[in-house]
C-alpha cells in the first residue's frame, strides 16, 4: 500500500515513508508477540521478514548515508527537485536520496529498524519452556528462561541451508518458523536432527523439536535445514511480480548517480536516474535463467547496491513502447495488461534491496512466451 501522508491505495509508483517501514516492524514484531495463537504470529512475521529483507534495505543507500523520504515500487527516477510528482501532500525532494530528504524524521528514525529486528529473531514461552525462531538470520540467542544457547548459522536470506547449534543443560523445545514461500511449496525442504534425516510436521507454520538436555559440552549442530529457492511469479490488479524466496525482485535499471550536495561524514544528496528501459512486460509462462551468486557468503558485510549485489536473475522481456505504459506525473502508470507481441530483451532482476530505482510490479504480456537458452 502507499502511505505518503495518506492512506494512497496501492499503485505501484505512489510511494510509502520510510517511518512507516520501520514502524511497521516494530509493530509487527508486537502483535506476533502478542498473538494468542501460532498462526496469527505467523502472519505477521510474514510480512516483518518482507519489510525486513525488502522495503527497509530498499530505502536505503548502501553506506546508509543517504535515503529517500518515500520509496517507490515502481521508479525510473529520484530526484532533488521534482515539482511535477505523483504524489500529493510531500514535497518536490521527497523521493531525493538524501542525508534529510523533504523532512528529518526518516534521518532520526530509521537506525531503529534492523536493532528491533535482530533483537527480536528469537522469542520464549518459559512457562512451556519453548525457544522460538521466529525469523531466519545468522544469530546467537541466550535464554532467559531454560540454561540453553542457540546459534542459528546460516547466509538467508540468499543461502539455502540453516544450522541450529545447541548447548543446552535443560530439555526444551525448538521451534521453527518456517517462511511462507516454503509453506506454500515445501517439496524441497529437508530436515535433519543430529545428523538423521526426519519426517517433518507442520504445525500452524512451525517446526517443533524436542531438544534433551546435552551437559555442558560444547555447541553442537542438533538441526539442519536445507531447501531450494526457484523464482516465482505473483499477479494481482496491481502488475505481477518475481520473487526467489522471501526476496521480491526488481528490473536492473543501470542506475547512475549525480552529486547534488555534499554533506560532513560522507554524506550526500544525489540525483538517481537509469540508463536501461523501464518499459517492459513479464511474459506469460516466463523461463528464467540460473540464479548467478556474485559473492560469497563469507565475505562481509555483503553489499546491498547493484554492483556488490549477492545475486541476480535473467530473463526475457518483452519490450513496450511509450503508448502501451505511459507515464504520468513523472511516474509509471498502473501497470497495464498489454495482449500484444513485439521484441523479446533480455533483462537482469536484482533483490529489490540491491535498488534505489526500481520496477517491481510489471505489466503481464498475454500471449508472449520467453525461453531462456
């Protein structure tokens, strides 16, 4: 949805605060505290994990010197002046990477986003003394309630695979939150406790394990699991989508950056366009290629722009012209439903947090079939 000052529907190109991303963890992370039963939690740290890999990183330069006031889905542009934007009551900077773009507040406040959320990767039950993984992210967690540490080692939201490692003096039990992406297609999800494959249940979208006490020996590997990730399209009113996992995936626009001010401590304001078209539609039935790893794991921090990006998709799209998706405002229009054929291009998708421009809802293509070789 958009949120820029108001409640703006959901196009694509009308933009949402970056307050409202990290607020909305904040209050996701409470209503999952808070839910009475296990599959209210669930849904809301669904939406906590997309907001997190997503949005938030979305809205962010990869120094974090610089964001915008509102991020886009859908942009081909983000500019220090814009007096003929689409959206309505914010200012002619607000879509601006900046130090302080259009008003101060995201400045203040975004850095409590990714502190709330890693402190909140694990919760308790101790009256069930239950240690719960509510999201997926390398982590160490100390419990309050039974004499257990649990490291959760893994490189997810771009890796496939996940270590538990337990020392634990007192029996509990694990449980697993297992993301919606594998809950909706879990065919490949396999599931190993000390070293044995296991049959495995879900229960209102979680894994239990029950854990016995193991001394005070050294940290084991007690839970392993492995899972593939294939891209996927989604369609609905408001243009289709690819997403690989929990990751939504966004058109590599061949971005370039101009200097418009420059601020103390590396700060900066920048003008951001693109070189590559932002016109084109995602083919019915599309055939991607293989996901391309372009950094390891080990090597951190990984970067989050388009060059340091850990991963890329290919596929083929079909080229539209200025007539079949218009713009408006300086803006992408509501993707169209285009039923035509044409040229078929080839194009790179990047993570939608690997942009700061962006097409991520695309118009569908009735009738054009791609076929990657």
């Amino acid at each position: 949805f958009g949120a820029d000052e108001h409640l703006a529907g959901r196009m694509p190109s009308r933009g949402t605060e970056l307050c409202a991303v990290v607020e909305s963890m904040w209050s996701l992370v409470l209503t999952a505290q808070m839910a009475t039963r296990d599959q209210d939690a669930v849904k809301a740290l669904d939406a906590l994990e997309q907001l997190a890999f997503n949005a938030l990183p979305g809205s962010l330069s990869d120094d974090l010197w610089s964001h915008p006031y509102l991020q886009l889905a859908n942009s081909f542009q983000a500019l220090s002046n814009e007096p003929d934007h689409i959206w309505t009551h914010d200012g002619p900077q607000s879509a601006m990477y900046g130090l302080e773009p259009n008003y101060p507040c995201c400045t203040s406040n975004f850095h409590q986003g990714y502190p709330k959320f890693t402190a909140n990767l694990f919760f308790e039950r101790p009256e069930s003394k239950e240690i719960i993984s509510a999201l997926w992210a390398p982590s160490i967690m100390q419990s309050k309630s039974v004499a257990a540490t649990v490291e959760l080692k893994t490189g997810y939201p771009f890796a496939t695979s996940l270590e538990y490692w337990i020392q634990n003096e007192e029996a509990f039990v694990l449980k697993i939150r297992v993301p919606e992406f594998l809950r909706e297609d879990p065919r490949t999800l396999k599931v190993q406790q000390d070293g044995q494959l296991v049959q495995w249940k879900l229960l209102e979208g979680f894994l239990a394990f029950e854990i016995p006490a193991r001394g005070a020996r050294q940290a084991q590997p007690a839970i392993q699991l492995d899972f593939r990730m294939e891209p996927v399209t989604k369609n609905s009113p408001e243009g289709s989508t690819v997403r690989l996992g929990p990751l939504l995936m966004a058109l590599d626009l061949e971005e370039h950056r101009a200097l418009v001010r420059q601020h103390p401590y590396g700060a900066a304001d920048w003008d951001t366009s693109g070189a590559a078209s932002w016109r084109v539609a995602l083919p019915t039935g599309p055939s991607f290629g293989p996901v391309q790893y372009r950094s390891s794991f080990a090597a951190k921090p990984l970067q989050h722009d388009a060059e340091g990006c850990p991963l890329r998709l290919q596929l083929q799209m079909l080229q539209l012209s200025s007539s079949q998706w218009p713009e408006m405002h300086m803006a992408p229009t509501m993707p169209p439903e285009v039923h035509t054929s044409g040229q078929l291009v080839n194009r790179t998708l990047l993570p939608y947090a690997c942009t700061s421009i962006r097409i991520s809802a695309f118009p569908t293509a009735g009738g054009a079939v791609s076929h990657w070789v």
